[in-house]
C-alpha cells in the first residue's frame, strides 16, 4: 500500500515539475520569439492531475481539513463511530467519481476525442491522471476506514 501512495506522490511532483517546465517555457520563448503550443493548456492538465493525485497522500498525512467541532466534544467510541461515518460517506463519493472517471477516461479513448488547442493532445492521457488520483484516494479512504474501525489513529 505504501509503495502505492509513494507512486501518488511521486506523480504528483512530476507534474509540478511539468507545470515549472512548460511555464518556464512559455517565458523564455516570449524573449526568444517561439511561442509553445497549448502551454496554458497543458499547465490546466498538469494542474488537474497534481491536485487529484495529491488527494491520497495529503489524507494520509492529515493534511486536509477537517471540522473537529463536533468529534472533540465527543467521548472515544461516538467519536470513532461518527469518523467512520464520514470516511464510508467519502468512500462511497470517491468510488462513485472514481467510476465516472474511469468511464470518461474510457469514452475518451474509444472516441478519439482530443484537447481544442493548437496540440491534438489525446484527452484520455491527462483524464487518466485525474482517475488514477480518484483511485488513490478511494484506496486511502478505505485504509483510514479500516484503521478508523481497529480503534487505530
């Protein structure tokens, strides 16, 4: 499991890192004349699968926000109860996104559809990073699930 998380993590990084390339790109060609194709385009994309792959390592380090109004006030067993409530609500949001994703990553591929700009980017590719984010997360909520369940933090 952990392996896979790293794997989140490691492309959400290599999508920063595209996100400073093809800006830094854009910048050195506007004072060198050359223009890069979809630039903008391809940052949005990038941007999309930085923040979706990002999900599950970032709720494995508890780093998303969370109201602890409610939780704090209550003793340990409600308390646990009501955090595997929410994580089973997300879950069941998660896999129902994760499924769509899929899905339009799927259609995407059988159409042929590509991106509107000057690069006939095929969208499944970056649909894809948005899915695979979708289906890290889901994997995370279901861990934090189990955890949330054995009484662990």
């Amino acid at each position: 499991m952990n392996l896979l998380f790293r794997l989140a993590e490691v492309l959400a990084a290599l999508m920063a890192l595209f996100i400073l390339l093809v800006i830094l790109a854009q910048v050195v060609g506007r004072f060198l004349g050359f223009v890069v194709p979809s630039a903008l385009e391809l940052a949005g994309f990038a941007t999309a699968g930085l923040i979706f792959l990002g999900l599950a390592p970032t709720l494995r380090a508890g780093g998303h926000i969370r109201v602890g109004l409610l939780p704090k006030r209550l003793p340990p067993g409600p308390r646990r109860a009501l955090e595997a409530l929410s994580l089973i609500l997300g879950l069941g949001g998660s896999l129902y996104a994760t499924y769509h994703a899929w899905a339009r990553v799927l259609e995407s591929h059988r159409y042929g559809d590509l991106a509107p700009g000057l690069l006939p980017l095929p969208l499944w590719i970056p649909q894809s990073f948005l899915a695979l984010g979708l289906s890290f997360f889901s994997l995370a909520l279901l861990e934090a699930f189990g955890r949330t369940v054995r009484g662990w933090r």
